[in-house]
C-alpha cells in the first residue's frame, strides 16, 4: 500500500516537473523542428540519414529544436537533458542515445551523449564537434548544414565511414 502511494507520488511529480518545464510528447520521428528552422525536406533528409545509421550501427541520434518561447536560456540545458531522458533515445541497456538540442533564437545548443556513448566520444570531442563543425555554419544561418556536419563527425568519432 505504502509503495502504491509513493509510486502515485512519483508518478504526478514527474508529470509535474514535465508540465512546468513544458517537455513535449515524444517525437515520431528522428528529427523533431519546433523552431520551424528546417524545411520539410531537410527534416525528412535528416530522418532518413538518422533511421540509416540506427540500422547501421544500433546508435540511435534524435535531433530536437526548441524557440524562445518554449524555453529560456537559463534552463536550455537542463530542458534538453530532461527531453533526452524522458524520450529515451538509444537502447535503455546499452544507453547508446545522443540526442542534440538546438535553439537558434536562443543561441544554444546541446548534445546529450547516453551514457554507452561516453566510453566512445568524450565531452572534450563533443565539444570540439560543436565548436568547429556545428556552431560555424550556424553562426552563418545554415541549420542544416551544421546539424548535418555535426551527424557526420560524430558518426567518424564513433567508428563509422560516412557513406551517407
């Protein structure tokens, strides 16, 4: 009884805090555009290079961005981290997740590597990811094209040829 109760507990806090950090349903496919930054096109391209890789290697990538209206640049990182988490990209056993978050009207981006990857890619080369291949091409307006050579780079850091 008493643990049917702190179930019931746990069960309406977590809906709260999902509530209040406004996390949205969990996305049908790879690639999640709430900023509306992408075009159909590049979001469908983004899809089928992600469910290839998945085939590929069993890694899963979910890419999600997010406006200003839907977060704040204070709690950015830790809204990516609790979507990540509540999403659940990657195999739950393995926790081989990455999933990137992205708000180009808030000038933040984040990458949350599950913890099956960290063995592989460390914080310092996701961050030398960010730093040479994404944030550049964003900086110039070009979403896409950053996202796309983030995937390819962490695709090369992970063991994996690029062929696609």
């Amino acid at each position: 009884m008493a643990r049917s109760l702190l179930l019931i507990l746990l069960s309406a806090f977590t809906l709260s805090v999902n509530a209040q950090l406004g996390i949205p349903e969990k996305a049908r496919s790879w690639t999640t555009d709430l900023e509306h930054i992408l075009t159909v096109e590049q979001t469908n391209y983004l899809d089928s290079v992600l469910s290839y890789f998945e085939k590929e290697s069993g890694v899963q990538i979910g890419i999600l961005t997010l406006d200003s209206t839907q977060s704040t640049p204070e709690i950015f990182d830790s809204l990516v981290l609790a979507i990540a988490n509540r999403w659940g990209v990657g195999d739950p056993v393995k926790q081989n997740g990455i999933f990137i978050g992205l708000s180009a009207s808030l000038r933040k981006i984040r990458i949350c590597n599950g913890q099956g990857i960290t063995g592989i890619i460390t914080d310092e080369e996701t961050a030398d990811i960010l730093q040479k291949q994404m944030i550049p091409a964003f900086k110039m307006g070009e979403y896409f094209q950053g996202l796309l050579l983030g995937i390819h780079y962490i695709k090369i850091e992970l063991g994996f040829a690029d062929d696609h």
